[in-house]
C-alpha cells in the first residue's frame, strides 16, 4: 500500500490521518505528555494496548534526509524505552522512488530490532512486544500538531526552514519544489502569525528568514521530536561560506531548470546532509544530494561545491575519490563539480585521469561546471564526464 499525498499534509500526522482512509489505524496517541502519530487498531486486532505497534509514517516530504529521519526514530525509541514502553514501531515508508527506504533501512542497520521499515505494506515478521505493567496511551484526535492546521505548502515551507533554520526566498523555494512567488506570499502570513520573522537589516548578507522559537517548536512536534530528547539531527551540517552554502542549497531547482527537458524529475534535495555512512559506505558528505528519476531510472545527484582552498593536486585527488566510491554504488549517480574556472580546469587537468572514466565507471555521469553559469547547459551521460566553462 502506498498512500498518495493528500491535503493532510507531509508530516508524520498528516500521513497518518491519510492512511486511515484505507487501514486499521487510529491516532494520534498520547502517552502522557508525549505525543505520538498513531497505532494499529487494536479493536480491529484484538490485541492488548501494551503489545499494539505504534506507527510513525515517513517521506521525503517532511524536509529530512533518511539519515536524519533515522537518528529522529532512533530518538523516539530511546525516549519510549525510558518511558517503559517496549512496543514495537512500524515505519511506512510513503516516498515516492525506493532510494529514500533503502537508505532509511542502511542507516537503520544494527540499532534497534524491533524498528520494522515497510514500503507501506504491514510487515509481516513483526514481533508483537511490550510490557503488562506499561504506561496506558490513549486516542487523541484533537492533539494534532499545531503546524498540521496550516496549508500544505506552508508546512512545507515551515518544514524547510526547519531545517535550514535561516535562508532567503529562493533557497526555501528551492528546497519545497515551488515558485518564489508563492513561497514569499505564504512567508508573509506566517510572520503575520508570529512563526516566522525577516532577519534584521544588515545582520545577514542578504535578506532571509528564520523559524521564530515558537515556529521551531512547532516544527519539531510535527516532526515527533520527543520533549527533551537527544535529536542532534534537523539541522544542515555547517559549512564553508555563503556563497558554498547558497550554491548548495539551491541545488534541487539547479536539476529541476537545467535537466527538466531532459526527463529529470526530482523528488527531493538536501544540502550538506550529515550522516549516510552506512548508505554509501563511507564518512564523506555530499555538499548537495538529491534524488528522482532520469528518463526511467532512478538516479542520485551529488553535489560537490569546490572554492578552491586547496591545492590543485588534492582538489582533483578529492573528487577522484568520490567518484571511485560511487562507481559501487546500487544506485546510478550523477555527480557534479561547481566551482570556480582555475578549480575546474586544475581538477580536469590534474594528475588524476579522468579521461579513464568512460571505460571503469559506467555507474557515474561527471559533469564540471563553472559556478558563474546561470543554469548548467551540458547533458549527463554515464560513463563520461562533461565540462561546462
């Protein structure tokens, strides 16, 4: 079963409420103070509240990588475990593609067992546990977030900011797939209601927004973020400077403009992710990642954002890295290099030979560009790099 999107909105409650158009389920639940998205019926199963799974639907949608999304289950599960629950969680995973579930389950790898991720379907190996003397919960339908009562699209917005905590128009307009325009209408609203505020003249370089302390709140109980719980995660990881950070966050609607016409169609995008060790196998980052479909495949695009504050033989060695690395990857990836022309011409020249792509990585399309280009004109092929001055 995948639930299509619906007006509920993209957070873990929202899609909850979607799929109890179609499925066994009720919420959302209340154990005390903490507020959880829903559980299995358990009048429809004849079960005991104590051994009921609890459910926390996930999607692209809600703004967080699935290395993020799995810290913030790992999070819940520490938060239940003190409470002295020791119920089952079922994860639905309500992405469009496969990429956002497989790379939820990597992270996943080796932590809790009884953290079952689905593709929507009810798994059918869950194990049923809990403990007699737990605490009650009960059905809470008027304990929706208070986020959840917005629009859509300024869920989404607030979702963004969430995470990107202060950015200007077109990076949340990036980052939420919409047009400036109608990004910046649904911002005035929301400093209207006080969840959003202008940054003050001349405190940032350009004019941007941020989360006021009661939007970020609200955000983080749409999220599920426990009260007082250890959740390092919902936030970019730092970077080098403005121009990095821009570059990177606008990253989504680069593919969105550049390769469109080309059968590009991007799901979501994220800069400067932290964690996916486990999903590529190794501790480097991407400045930038994205994922969707290139014609009919299912691809990820890499960004990496070269300023060229090192030397010409460790730029071309950095990259050439990351490209041998993705080569063995499941899922085919488009990596791109912006930076300026001199870190273009010494990565493409240097002592690393890329001219050996084509024969060795057929997984990986390499495409250079110059980061003064107003919107990339080359076309990614795999197994052969491309250079855009």
């Amino acid at each position: 079963m995948s639930v299509p999107f619906t007006d509920f909105g993209p957070t873990p409650f929202g899609l909850l409420q979607a799929m109890r158009q179609t499925d066994p389920v009720v919420g959302p639940i209340r154990v005390g103070k903490l507020l959880l998205p829903g559980a299995l019926d358990p009048t429809v199963f004849d079960l005991s509240p104590a051994v009921v799974p609890f459910i926390y639907p996930v999607s692209e949608q809600m703004g967080l990588p699935p290395s993020e999304t799995a810290g913030l289950l790992k999070a819940l599960m520490r938060t239940l475990h003190r409470r002295k629950l020791y119920n089952s969680l079922w994860v639905p995973v309500l992405a469009q593609g496969s990429w956002y579930q497989f790379a939820l389950e990597a992270e996943l790898f080796g932590c809790d067992s009884h953290i079952y991720v689905t593709d929507g379907t009810f798994p059918q190996n869950i194990v049923l546990t809990g403990v007699r003397d737990a605490p009650s919960w009960q059905v809470d339908q008027g304990g929706l977030p208070r986020l959840c009562s917005y629009s859509v699209v300024a869920q989404h917005v607030l979702l963004a900011l969430g995470r990107l905590r202060q950015a200007s128009t077109s990076e949340i307009a990036a980052a939420v797939g919409r047009s400036e325009r109608s990004v910046r209408d649904v911002l005035v609203i929301l400093a209207s209601e006080g969840v959003v505020t202008r940054t003050a003249p001349g405190a940032t370089k350009y004019p941007s927004w941020q989360l006021t302390r009661q939007g970020l709140l609200h955000v983080r109980r749409a999220w599920g973020v426990p009260g007082k719980a250890s959740f390092s995660g919902g936030r970019e990881a730092s970077a080098a400077g403005y121009r990095h950070r821009h570059l990177a966050r606008l990253w989504p609607q680069w593919l969105r403009q550049a390769w469109g016409r080309y059968g590009v169609e991007v799901f979501a995008g994220w800069s400067e992710v932290r964690g996916l060790r486990y999903t590529f196998l190794t501790r480097k980052r991407p400045d930038a990642l994205a994922y969707g479909l290139y014609g009919e495949r299912e691809v990820l695009f890499w960004l990496e954002v070269e300023s060229g504050h090192r030397s010409r033989e460790v730029l071309s060695m950095r990259v050439w890295e990351r490209v041998n690395l993705l080569q063995h990857n499941v899922y085919p990836v488009i990596f791109v290099v912006m930076g300026p022309p001199w870190v273009v011409e010494a990565i493409w020249h240097g002592s690393t030979p890329f001219w050996s792509v084509p024969s060795r990585h057929s997984n990986v399309a390499v495409v250079f560009v110059n980061w003064r280009s107003k919107q990339i004109q080359v076309r990614p092929t795999f197994g052969e790099v491309v250079i855009q001055m």
